[in-house]
C-alpha cells in the first residue's frame, strides 16, 4: 500500500459542489442493504468563477450499481469510481443527483458507517464514516435538509429511527414497513444517523422555557429497560442548565437516545438521535459504580449540549474540531460542577488532565488545539483537542468574567447559527464583546506541549513588599522546535504564614483583592505586591487556571500549612499532593541506591490531621487521602523507573496505613451507613472516603480489613461498594478469598456484559507477577471479544494502561502481547488499534533496555499493511 498522505489546513478551500437537501432510502439487510441517495446539488458561490469543475464525491466500500443527473442516466464513460469515490468530470451548475450503492454492515467491524451490533443496525458517521453509507460531498461544510426513509422487516427491526420527526409511516410487501423522517435543521453529514431494531423504549418530556414540549426517548433492547433512570434524570437537568446558564433551548419536538453495545466511542450527538455506548447511558445501582453513574451524567450532558456547541453552529472543516469538542466539554464540567461538588470534580479533571494529557503532550504525538496536517483525523479525538480544548476556553472565561463569556457565546450562537465556523469566529466574538486583545491567547491554538512555569518569591520585610517572579517555557514538540510565549492567566493568593488568612493583593497601586488573577505574557515577568503586611506563602495557579506545570520550590512545612490554611480548595488538595511527591521522591531515590526506606513524618502528620478535622465535603477529604497515581509520578520523573515508583508508592500507603490504622478504621467505620442507594453528591462521597480507607487498610492487609472487605463484598448493597471490595481482595495476597469472589460475581453476572468488564479490568491490574497469564486466559473467556471496543479497553486496555510494572515487565511480554492485540485489529477496527498502541509509543520515557523491547514490537507491528490510522501513529513513533 502507498503511504497515505496528510491533508493541510492551509490548503482549506471551500467545495466546488455542495448539497442542499438529501433525501435517502435505506432498504435494510444484513449483507446487502440498498442505499438510494438523491442529492440537490448545486455550485458553490464562492467557487462560481471557475470553470468546468467536475464533481467530487467522496465514497468508501460502495458498490455502485445506478447513477443519473437530473433523472438522466449516466453512460459508464461519464464518471470514475475507484477506492476513494466518485468522479463526474461535466455537471450542470445546479442539479439533482441519483445514486444506488449497495453495503454490507454485517461485514462493518470498524464500526463506521452503518454496521451491526446484536442484530440491530445503527451508524456512526463522525468524522468520516459517511462517506461509508453513500456517495457524497462528506465534510462538514456542506449543510443539507435530510430527508430519511428507513425500510426493514416488521418481524426482526419493529423500531425504525433516523434524524427530526417521523412523518410517515407504513406497510411494505413481503413483511417489511417503513418509516419516513425530516430533519428541517441542515446539517453536516457527520450528523446523520440511524437506528433499526427490536428496541423499547422509556419515555418523558421536557417543557422548555418558552413553553414547548419535547418528548424524550431512550431506546434500549428489552433487557435494559431498568437502567435508563439516571440518564433520563441527567438529561432533563441538562436542557435545564443549558437553558439557565447559556439561554440555549432544544429545537425539535422529538429528543431520542440509543444505547448500543458495540461502540468505537462515549457516544455522538446526531442531530435529534444522540447514539450511546450502552456503557455511557446505562446504569443501575447493583451494576454501575458512583463513577459510571457520574460519567452517564457528564456524557449525556455533553452530547446534549452539542445541539448548539456544534450541530447548530458546527466546524468548517475538522482542523477545527476543538471548537465544538473543546467548548462541549467546558460546558459538560461545569454543568457537572454545578450539581455536584464543584471541587471534586475539578480535582478529578484535573487530576486526569495532567496524568493523560501532559503525557499526550510529551510523546510522539503531541499536537496543539488545532493541529495544522493530519493522515488520519480518526487519531484526533484526543485529549488534547477535548480536554485541553477545554482548558482554553477555560482561561477565556477566566480572562472575560462570566458577564461577558457569556456575552460572548451569545454572540457566536446567534452570529454563526447554521453555519460552519472556525475557532477564529469562537475567540473573535470573545474579543468583541470584552474589547481584549486576543492575538497572544490564539497561540494556545497553535502550539502544542504543556508550558512549565518556574515561580520565585521573595519577601522584602522593611518595605513590606512581596516580588513574584515568573519565567515561562515550552518545550519543544514534534514539527515545532521553538516556541513562543503565551498569555497565561494564573490565579492567585498571598496567604499570610502568621494569619493563615489570604492577604489583600496590590499590583503597581492597584488593589486586586485577596484572591486575583494575574497575566504572564512576557518569558520573564516580576509582579511586585506592595503593602504586604506580613510573610506570606504563595498559593499560585489556584484552580488548576492554565493547563501549565508550575514550578515553585516551596518547602515541606509551606505544603502542610497551605494543605491546611489554603482558602483554593483546589490548592489544598495540589498541596497534599505535592508533600505527598516529595516523600515519593526520597523514597524512589532509596530504592534506587539501595537504602534502607524512611517514611517521612510530616506526610503522616498531614494525613493524621486530615482524617482527624472533620471535613465537610467527604469526596474532596478523600481525594486529599488519595497519593499521586503511578502514572502521575511517573511524569515528573526525566527517565521513568516503572519498579522504584510502584515500590515507593506501595512504601508510603503501607507506612501511613500502619501508622494511621485506627484513624482509617474510624473513617471507615463512620462511613457506613445502610441507607437506599442514590447517586446523589452526599452519599457518593461517603462511599468514596469510605473505601479509600479500606485501600489503605487493605494496603497492610491485617485481619481486620480483610473481614471488612470481605463483609463489604458480600453485603452486595451496590456495585460501588462491591468492585472496590473485590478489587482489594483481588490485588492482595489472599487469594483463597478472591478466587471463591471472583467466581461468584462471574456465574451472577454472566449475562451482563457491562459488569463483566469490570471483573475483566478488576483482574487484568492485579500487580503479581502472574498476570500476564490471567491477561491470556481471559481473552479465551466466552464473554470477552476482541470485536467489542469496550472489551477490548477493559481487558488489554487497562491491563497496558493500568497495570505498570506488568506490562513493562522485562522480558517484554507485556509489550508484546500488546502488538499482537494491535496487529489483529488493525484489520477488524483501525480506530479502536490505533488508539490501543499508544503506551507503546511512549517508549523514549523509559531505560534502555525498555527502549529496545518496544521498538521492537512497534517495528514489527510497522511490517505489516496498516491502516491510515495505525501507519499514522507508528510513523510518529518511530521518527
Ligand atoms: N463527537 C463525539 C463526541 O465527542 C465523538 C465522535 C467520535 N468519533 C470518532 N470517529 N472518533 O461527543
Ligand atoms: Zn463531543
């Protein structure tokens, strides 16, 4: 195969042709469906000028079998079809197109376009999977009016969905019937969707501000009819939010949600038919833990908060995805802030953000907001386009106020409604509104790499004055050696060390208040408080207010008082974290040197007085008690020591529980309380401050913990409780508990897919040395299939990514079952392969000898014919 080429962003031009209105018929069947498209086509202004523009449709495993212009057959000669579409070299300026292609979803498992899963059809169009159902201009600039007529056997697929309102329906010959839908809202074609199967549905409504009704559907198979409580719930306080916080109401009378089994991604916002992975929609409380019920919160908030953040105002072309990803995401974190705890679920993403994206940022595959060439856009849903995405816009509101972000989005909603905009439009309607300059932020678009900020303080006692100095670098990224400074917006306090209370901040005679932002623009920049009454010690970047690593050399005692004083709730929590790395540190060192490990005491001070304050919002006290993960240590490590960081960390959660075991019983003890299940923020985080003390009990394993985890697991109130007791069993020594465990919670849920990949991902992070061979056995289990993305991610994925000292084991074995997975997709799902790879791929992190053993299997994944998305990724590994 020849080596697929990139496409450019500045080669961006407008289509010669663009469609206005489509209408389709789908005649379903598992191996041959018939698709009959006509599309309404006409010249695009822009493009009037040029002459003799032929017509260029894109199309993938389609087999024409009609094609006519303006009812006018076309003779064999008057167009080309090959691998990537179609060709009319003479069309008139304005027409209308008829095509009939026939595909085969049953053969369809990359899951793009219309394929199968258990039987029922459905279709995942973004980026590119369009182009997989029809011939046809598939970018989404071109906007048309749908118009979808669903046909299918009335036995097998009674249910029949596509985008808008159904507007008519009936019975065919031969035992099929059919079902016609209108989406009045023009739309890309990567919003087009469609669903066929022996479905039910749970059903609600919505009354909007303006007083409309709007009927909400979730679809599932019959099975699932109990799980749909929490994201039904979810929804409607999504479309209040957005009505409440953004003034944006839904526009169709008809809402409808489909939860799918086999699914590449969270889920997709389809115009009027949001599709789900089942494991983003359904939940219940025996079978989905706080975390799941939490995260169908977040994604069916997401995807309903696209209906204007993308498919009322969508991208002009996919460089841009960050203008709908990065801004959706913003508002699903703050919808989810707002009806929970605000800072748990920012220490939460933020956590995440700089384990994963600071890595995504500091490997072969970095890339800025907007990246500017890509093979395969597939690769680009990244952290990076989502999360840091939106991080940016982030620091916007933060550098606007509410007032006048809100403003702002009021402004790009009503300017850019049914168009297809840039991320230029976005942050151009921001600076109108505030009257900032924004050229210096656009460059958050423009380069990649995670900025490191070098903060130093010092305190002048005779003039009472505080200087802040700042200095800013990025380090160089793939395609980007040099980079330049950014406006990096960083909130802050001066906490007086006496007072421990937040000093009045004045900059340059300018009272800023005790709690200010302040804006690094320069590579260098000093900020000289004045009337600083007393010592203060810095509490910067409060909030996590720019996705930077800030560098301040603070002291042991300076942590554990701004683990206690600091009014950030955020900051307290960063605190605790950064005392805990440094205790972290000395103990890697010992490691490495040999010598003996000490626990340092001031870390165990810090826990005691934590665990002994009553603290108000339980879920943020056990966020504080959670150390560093592996995976975050190992970032701030130059060469990663895969074993010195899983012994130090193990080190310090034995020592604090050995030393804090009575406070953690008490913990647990308080924590207990029987009442009914509700996913509510209060009882989410008892349960969570609960079982992190069991973690730390469990850590030393003595006999009073393992009664309680076994208690817990047989108590089987709800999954949250029952995983975390059967993950503890599970990764200690006492495996005559955990097998009996194991074995039971397989034979009860062996009909349910969803709960058995969490016994897959609770078996495959076991850190014993056996592993590996579990990892085997499994992918032989009956439930597991290497054709289902979610098994495949809760299986190999969290053995690769959770599982550290396993899969880099030294003989390789880890690394090399990972290539043979990778290899075996690449030809059954690129999309799902690609993504797979990627531990992999951050081989230049490790020693030497770790080197080797990856580039190896990489190489050998190299020699084989690779998809654009794996050959993408491998060549950016590899360079
Ligand atoms: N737009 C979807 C979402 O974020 C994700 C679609 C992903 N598609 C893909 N081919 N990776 O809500
Ligand atoms: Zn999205």
């Amino acid at each position: 195969m020849s080596a697929p080429k990139p496409t450019h962003l500045s080669d961006y031009r407008p289509p010669a042709y663009r469609a206005t209105h489509t209408e389709l018929t789908f005649d379903l069947d598992s191996h041959a469906t018939r698709v009959k498209a006509r599309l309404h086509l006409e010249r695009h202004p822009e493009r009037a000028q040029e002459d003799d523009l032929p017509l260029e449709l894109k199309g993938a495993k389609l087999e024409l079998s009609s094609i006519a212009i303006d009812g006018q057959a076309l003779e064999p000669g008057e167009y080309q079809v090959d691998d990537k579409g179609l060709t009319v070299p003479k069309v008139p300026t304005r027409f209308h197109l008829d095509t009939e292609v026939v595909i085969n979803p049953q053969a369809n498992t990359a899951l793009e376009g219309l394929y199968q899963s258990n039987g029922m059809f459905c279709t995942q169009c973004e980026a590119q999977g369009f182009r997989r159902i029809t011939f046809y201009p598939d970018r989404p600039d071109v906007m048309a009016t749908f118009s979808t007529t669903v046909v299918g056997d009335k036995a097998s697929l009674p249910i029949l969905l596509s985008n808008g309102n159904p507007v008519e329906r009936g019975e065919l010959p031969g035992g099929k019937h059919f079902v016609t839908w209108e989406d009045p809202f023009s739309k890309p074609s990567y919003l087009f969707a469609l669903v066929a199967g022996d479905l039910e549905k749970v059903e609600d409504h919505f009354t909007t501000a303006s007083g409309r009704d709007v009927t909400l559907q979730i679809w599932v198979e019959k099975q699932n009819l109990g799980k749909t409580d929490h994201a039904m719930a979810s929804l409607k306080r999504a479309m209040r939010w957005d009505e409440e916080t953004y003034g944006r109401e839904y526009d169709l009378d008809l809402f409808m949600i489909v939860a799918v089994d086999d699914f590449n991604m969270g889920a997709m916002e389809n115009k009027g038919l949001n599709i789900f992975n089942s494991a983003a929609v359904l939940t219940h409380p025996q079978t989905a833990t706080d975390a799941t019920f939490q995260r169908v919160e977040g994604v069916v908030a997401h995807e309903y908060f696209h209906n204007w953040s993308g498919n009322r105002v969508t991208c002009r072309d996919w460089f841009q995805l960050s203008l709908k990803e990065g801004f959706t995401v913003f508002r699903d974190q703050s919808f989810s802030a707002d009806v929970n705890s605000a800072p748990v679920k920012r220490i939460e993403d933020v956590s995440f953000f700089r384990t994963a994206q600071f890595a995504e940022d500091a490997g072969p595959t970095a890339h800025p907001v907007r990246p500017d060439h890509y093979i395969e856009i597939g690769n680009f849903y990244t952290l990076t386009i989502y999360e840091k995405g939106a991080e940016v816009v982030r620091m916007l509101r933060h550098l606007l106020g509410w007032e006048a972000f809100r403003q702002g989005s009021d402004l790009y909603f009503s300017r850019f409604d049914g168009q297809a905009v840039t991320i230029e439009d976005f942050v151009g309607c921001m600076a109108e509104v505030s009257g900032l300059d924004l050229g210096q932020f656009m460059r958050w678009y423009s380069q990649a790499g995670t900025p490191e900020v070098d903060a130093h303080g010092e305190y002048d006692y005779a003039n009472a004055t505080y200087r802040l100095t700042l200095r800013q670098r990025t380090p160089a990224t793939p395609g980007q050696p040099h980079k330049l400074p950014l406006h990096i917006p960083i909130r802050m306090g001066l906490v007086g060390t006496k007072s421990g209370e937040d000093l009045t901040l004045t900059l340059e005679g300018e009272t800023l208040g005790r709690d200010a932002v302040i804006h690094l623009r320069e590579e260098e920049q000093s900020f000289l408080f004045t009337e600083v009454a007393e010592a203060p010690t810095p509490s910067l970047l409060r909030g996590f207010s720019a996705p930077v690593k800030l560098y301040y050399p603070y002291e042991r005692n300076e942590l554990a008082f701004l683990l206690a004083e600091d009014s950030d709730g955020f900051n307290r929590w960063d605190a605790g974290q950064r005392l805990a790395m440094l205790a972290i540190d000395d103990l890697i060192a010992a490691h490495r040197n040999g010598v003996e490990k000490v626990m340092d005491v001031r870390l165990v001070d810090a826990f005691r007085s934590l665990l002994t304050t009553s603290m108000k919002d339980k879920a943020v006290l056990a966020q504080m008690l959670v150390l560093p993960s592996e995976a975050y240590i190992a970032e701030q490590q130059p060469v990663v020591d895969v074993d010195a960081i899983h012994a130090a960390r193990t080190f310090v959660k034995q020592s604090l529980a050995l030393a804090l075991r009575d406070e953690f019983l008490a913990i647990y003890e308080a924590n207990t309380s029987d009442a009914p299940y509700a996913p509510e923020p209060e009882q989410i985080g008892e349960r969570s401050l609960k079982n992190v003390a069991l973690g730390y009990l469990m850590a030393i394993e003595d006999e009073k913990a393992v009664e309680l985890a076994e208690r817990q697991f047989e108590a089987k109130h709800n999954m949250t409780d029952v995983r975390a007791a059967l993950t503890l069993l599970t990764h200690s020594s006492r495996q005559d508990l955990a097998d009996p465990a194991l074995k039971a919670f397989a034979q009860k849920w062996a009909s349910d897919p969803l709960v058995m990949d969490q016994w897959f991902t609770i078996q495959v992070t076991r850190p014993q040395p056996d592993v590996l061979d579990r990892v085997k056995f499994l992918m032989e289990h009956p439930a597991f299939s290497l054709k289902n993305p979610n098994r495949v991610r809760a299986l190999i994925g969290a053995f690769a990514g959770q599982n550290r000292v396993n899969f880099h084991r030294l003989d390789g074995e880890g690394y090399k079952l990972l290539a043979d997975v990778v290899i075996e997709l690449n030809r059954l799902n690129p999309e799902i392969a690609a993504r797979l790879v990627i531990p992999l791929t951050r081989w230049k992190r490790f020693d030497d000898t770790r080197q080797g053993l990856m580039k190896a299997e990489l190489e050998r994944i190299r020699q084989e014919d690779l998809s654009p998305n794996l050959y993408e990724i491998i060549e950016k590994a590899l360079n």
